[in-house]
C-alpha cells in the first residue's frame, strides 16, 4: 500500500471526479502550487496507484442498452483451468468485469450488449462454449440506481 497525505488524497478526489482538468487547476483546488501538484501526480503514476485516465462513456448513449450480471460455475474440470477460463473471457469486449468468486459459483461477470437478443448471442456464440462450464445464470438488470468508479479516498 502506498502511503498517501492530505494532499494527494485530495489529487486522487479531484482526478476521480475528472480527470480532464489541468496541473494548475487541480492544485488551486487542493491548495499546492502547479509544480509540486504536478510532482505528485507524476509519483502516484509511476508507483501505480493511478491506473490510467479514461473517458467514461454513457452505454445507453452508444446503444449498449442490455446490462447482465452473469454468475459461472465451472465443472471439476474446469477448475482445474481456471487461468484459461479467465484469459479467454478477457477477450470478450462485451465484458467489463469478472472475477474469481469464493462460494457456489466461480465467476461473477458484468456483460453490456445492444439488447437482449445480441447478449443471447454472446452467451450461446462465447460464454457457453468456453471449456469447463457447467453452469451460466443470467440476471438482467431493469435500471441502475448507482454507478460510479470514485473510490472512497
């Protein structure tokens, strides 16, 4: 864990909020002057506590209309494979997030597609055919009530 002070706490709330802004502007909201704002920020990017800078884009806006939790339990065999389970789902664009899951399922998957109709095709062209899975259930969110990507620094 890196160890952060007031400042760069206050960096990584203005970055999260957005992360268009400028040096300048982001130190005049934390209170630092543009260089060791900038210092900082160069720092918390070489040590890898940012990421990368996106753009975050409205799905529904570019036709991404269908939003689907997918559960996945493999069998004994897949198991066995699941490194290979997860580099092939890593592939699939229509995945924004998987992960390993402790209890009566493997993988928990969020999956975004045009609509109901293009996530059946994934499910039965892509998901359903990767090696080892013996199970896929798939709940279909009706609206979003919360979503966001600002940790609470």
């Amino acid at each position: 864990m890196t160890e952060l002070d007031a400042y760069e706490r206050k960096i990584l709330r203005e970055l999260q909020r957005d992360a268009s802004q400028t040096t300048a502007q982001i130190a005049e909201k934390v209170g630092l002057s543009a260089s060791p704002c900038w210092r900082r920020i160069d720092r918390l990017e070489r040590e890898g506590v940012i990421v990368r800078r996106v753009a975050i884009i409205d799905r529904e806006k570019v036709g991404l209309n269908a939003h689907v939790f997918v559960q996945v339990k493999l069998n004994a065999h897949g198991r066995a494979n699941l490194d290979e389970f997860a580099a092939q789902i890593r592939d699939f664009p229509e995945v924004l997030d998987c992960y390993v899951m402790m209890g009566s399922i493997d993988f928990m998957i969020r999956v975004v597609a045009e609509d109901i109709k293009a996530y059946e095709r994934f499910f039965f062209g892509k998901l359903s055919q990767l090696p080892g899975v013996q199970e896929v259930n798939s709940i279909v969110a009706l609206s979003q009530i919360k979503s966001t990507t600002e940790l609470p620094i």
